[in-house]
C-alpha cells in the first residue's frame, strides 16, 4: 500500500533498502510486533502490510488524520469532494487560515482530517509547518489539478489499518516504544540533523542533537531487551560518531531526494541506515 501524503524525510524510494533490514520474514519467525515511532507519511510501514503494527507521531494533526481514516473514510471522502470542488487560490488561504479562529477547537476531527489532508495536496511541497503560536503557514504550491480526494487510496488504507490491527498513538517516540519487547522491529525515522553551520536553529524545529542523544540511548536499552533497531538519518559526523559504538551497523547510501514543487526534480544527497 502506497502513501497517501507527500511528507518531508518520505521514504518511499528506500522501501526496498529498509525494508530488506527490517526482514519481514524474521519478524514472523520473532512473533514480533513492527513499531514506527516516527511515521510521517507511513512509507515503509504502509508497504510492509505487517500484523500488529504499531504507528506513532508527535504531529497531533496527522494522527488524527490516520484515526479518521481508520475509522471513517467516506465522511472524510464526502469532505474531500467537497474541498476538491472549491479549490482556487482564495479558498486555499480560507482554509489554511481557519485554525487562527477560536472556532477552529471545535471542528469535528473528520473536517480538521479533511483540511490536513487539502493543505497537504495543495501547499508547497507538501511542507507542514506552522509558525510560533501554531497556525499552519505554508503558501500554496502550484498545482493545477491536484487529487485531493484520492477515493480507492483512502479506502485501501483504511482496510490495511483495521484488518491489520494497526495501534495508533500521538505520543514522544520514546513513550511510544515502552511496550516493545524481545522479538520486536522498531524502525526509527526522526527529522534530520544537519551539520553545525555556526546557526543554532534546530530547536526551531522541534528536534535538536540532545533528542538524538535521547534516541542513541533509547535504541540500547530496547537492543538490551531483545529488539532490533534500524535508524535512518542524513549522513552528518554527529550521527556517525554517536551510533559509531556499540556494535551498531552503519550502512552509507545516496539517496534521491524530490525538491521542486511538482516532485519532478531530484537531487542527490547522503544518508545513513543504521541497525542493530
Ligand atoms: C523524517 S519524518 C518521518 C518520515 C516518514 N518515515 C515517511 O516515510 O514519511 C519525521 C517525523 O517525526 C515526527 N516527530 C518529530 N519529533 C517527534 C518526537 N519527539 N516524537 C515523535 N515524533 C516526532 C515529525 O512530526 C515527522 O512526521
């Protein structure tokens, strides 16, 4: 099952390089469960169709967007014809500013999954971003015909989320993965790090090298309790150096990376999937 958002870090052309890491097959044998604490747009976990997957994200947003989806697609599908019937570029601002109102704390969850999902269709890049008092803040991309309703996607994933039991949570990711236990696959896709260019603007992303460090020392402990890790990040010296002990795998890819707006073009750039 494909994704159905475009999401910033997506990892939809690593799906066979991970995948083959996670190891399906030895997770049957494991009776384990596969954990995504960091799921985004859901590339791997949506194409690897596992039982009893758990999915997680600290975006409140984009999880109530997968609870919707899970639990009421043709109302959310019925709200999207609408916003694909209406869109231009005055009704794109209409709709991106409405969670400045007061109002916007009581919109039902299917209207603010509808909203989530036409921002991410329309907006730049499908970028989220929302600005210091939490308003969404991307200016519209340049579609002409965007598929904002993509009816059989939502269908199908909604299946994939109740036949195949998927847990889903809006937590830390370190709160995320408690219950994971011997025999567990935990695939970890945090934002990226970037290297130190003398700007401290991390923490203006919510995810900075002290929440690395955080992550380096989660992955030991679930290690020492019997689960396989996999970390994926850029190919910066502060990842290499923290996860250069231990015993952790340390595999250097290039990847492509979409950077136009229209996902036409690609660029190259380096990055790490480490496991153990
Ligand atoms: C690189 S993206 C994941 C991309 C995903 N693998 C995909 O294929 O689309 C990183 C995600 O981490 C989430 N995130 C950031 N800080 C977090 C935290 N402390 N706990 C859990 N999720 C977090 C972001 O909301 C974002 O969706």
């Amino acid at each position: 099952m494909e994704t159905i958002l475009k999401w910033a870090g997506g990892k939809r052309l690593l799906i066979n390089q991970i995948s083959k890491i996670i190891n399906p097959d030895q997770l049957k044998k494991d009776n384990g469960h596969y954990y995504e604490p960091f799921i985004g747009g859901g590339a791997i976990a949506f194409s690897l169709e596992l039982n009893e997957t758990v999915i997680n994200d600290s975006n409140k947003e984009l999880i109530n967007m997968y609870n919707v989806i899970k639990n009421n697609p043709s109302e959310l599908i019925e709200l999207l014809k609408i916003h694909q019937s209406k869109y231009s570029d005055a009704y794109y601002e209409r709709i991106r500013k409405m969670d400045r109102s007061k109002n916007y704390d009581n919109i039902s969850n299917v209207e603010k999954a509808a909203r989530f999902i036409f921002l991410n269709k329309t907006c730049y890049n499908g970028l989220y971003r929302v600005n210091s008092s939490g308003h969404f803040n991307v200016p519209k991309g340049k579609y002409k015909n965007p598929d904002i309703i993509m009816e059989k996607k939502i269908n199908g994933l909604s299946r994939l989320l109740n036949e195949k039991s998927f847990k889903i949570t809006c937590l830390d990711f370190e709160k995320a993965v408690e219950d994971a236990t011997k025999g567990d696959v935990v695939y970890f896709d945090p934002p990226y790090d970037y290297e130190e260019t003398g700007f401290t603007s991390y923490s203006a992303i919510g995810f900075n090298k002290s929440d690395l460090v955080r992550l380096k020392n989660l992955c030991d402990r679930l290690i020492d309790r019997g689960c396989r890790v996999i970390i994926s990040n850029n190919d910066t010296k502060f990842v290499n150096e923290l996860f250069k002990c231990n015993g952790y795998k340390i595999v250097h890819i290039e990847a492509f990376r979409f950077i136009s707006c229209d996902g036409s073009k690609r660029s190259k750039v380096k990055e790490v999937i480490i496991y153990g």
